[in-house]
C-alpha cells in the first residue's frame, strides 16, 4: 500500500498553474511561485519556509493558533503582515468545512462577517473579516479527498480552484490539481513526509498558491487548528 502511493507520487510530475500574483485569485501575491520549475516548501515548527540544496530556508508565512473550542489560525507574511484567517467551520470524523479569510472584500458587494459571526468562531468583535475561500474534505480510513474554490458571492457559491486527494499510505502523501481553466486536471503540487522527518513537505509548480495548497493539505488529515494536524495521517 506505501510502495504503491510512494511510486504514484513519485511518478507523479508537475504541470504548470495559471494564477498570477495580482489576478484577484491568490490569498496573498507573495505567496504565488512565480519561479520557473518547482519551488520546494516545508513545514518548520509553526511556520513554512522555501529551501533548496543546502541548510539555508527562507521564510514564506507564519501561523498563529487560537481558540480551544473555536478554532483559527491568523496567518502572516514574512514581514509580519497579516494575510489570512484559516477558520474550521464544521469538523467531524470523515469530513471538514474550511474556510480562508481575509481583511479586504473578495467580490463587489461582500459583506463583512458580523459580530455574531465573528463570536461563533471565536474572533474579537470589530475584526474586520471577508470570506474568500471555501474547502471541504471528505476522508476514509486510508484517503481522502478534497475542494478549493474562490467565494463568489452569498449562499456559498464557489469558483472552482484546486482539488487535493490523499493517498492510500501508512505516510502522508498528497496530490494537488488545478481544476480551473484549459489546465484543468494537471497536477500542480505533491505533498509528502521524507523519511526520518516529522514535518511535511510539498513540491510546487509554477503559478499556484502555495498557501491555498498547504491548507489543502491540513485538511485532507483533519484541520489546521493544532500542531498534531497530520497525526490523523499516522505520520506523527
């Protein structure tokens, strides 16, 4: 079951996505690749950094964790600058509603979360925050599967963005597709637990939200509201 999903990712290669840093589409522009070829990322205590062939990262975010019933996570840049307010709205043992905020309207019109909102997920009163995308997963015992669209408007209605599938394997492993566009279906990020390591990794292609795909991820095994996240995976 291992061997097979490690060979699947391993022969899995990597197309090329289609968001750019300033098409209204990214959480924040800073964290699209824009680089040509793969842009490789990890998890390092409670941040995610970009590294290469040696010892040296660069830091691409940081997360902070809050509520204990309430869960959220206020997401930064690497100048410190809030981005981003990951929010699990519903969680149960096979499936989970994840939501992605931001302190800016996503569409004309949007709406602010209102006070009783803001109360139900357990943010202060007066924090200015706006929907802009929506995941849900559905799990089994050895996979899981699940969506990334852009919020549109009222009644959750969704653009289309991402879908992410774990694979059958005693270690986490993930594929990432862009399901938008004339690249539909091509396979944009791979998501894996190198051995002896206990903080996952992702490959990245060029013209993806590596954020957006992260969280993807968080969710695939549970959510992003701990550290001990990938502990559903059986990885930790």
């Amino acid at each position: 079951m291992g061997n097979a999903a490690a060979k699947q990712l391993d022969e899995t290669e990597l197309g090329v996505g289609t968001l750019k840093q300033n098409d209204g589409k990214t959480i924040a522009s800073a964290l699209v690749t824009t680089a040509q070829g793969t842009t490789k990322i990890k998890n390092k205590s409670k941040t995610w950094v970009q590294y290469g062939e040696g010892d040296d990262t660069t830091l691409l975010w940081s997360v902070k964790h809050g509520g204990m019933f309430k869960y959220y996570s206020i997401v930064s840049d690497s100048l410190g600058k809030q981005v981003a307010t990951i929010i699990t709205h519903k969680k149960g043992m096979t499936s989970n509603t994840t939501y992605v905020g931001r302190s800016v309207p996503s569409y004309e019109g949007q709406e602010q979360a209102t006070a009783e909102e803001l109360e139900k997920v357990g943010l202060e009163a007066g924090t200015s925050l706006y929907l802009f995308a929506k995941i849900e997963a559905t799990r089994t015992l050895t996979t899981a599967k699940c969506t990334y669209g852009l919020v549109k408007g009222k009644d959750d209605e969704t653009e289309a963005m991402y879908e992410g599938e774990k694979l059958s394997s005693l270690g986490f492993r993930a594929i990432f597709k862009e399901t938008t566009g004339d690249k539909a279906d091509i396979v944009v990020a791979k998501a894996y637990m190198p051995r002896f390591s206990m903080s996952p990794h992702m490959d990245v292609a060029s013209g993806v939200d590596m954020l957006a795909v992260v969280t993807m991820g968080y969710s695939l095994v549970g959510d992003e509201s701990s550290a001990g996240a990938l502990a559903g995976a059986g990885v930790i």
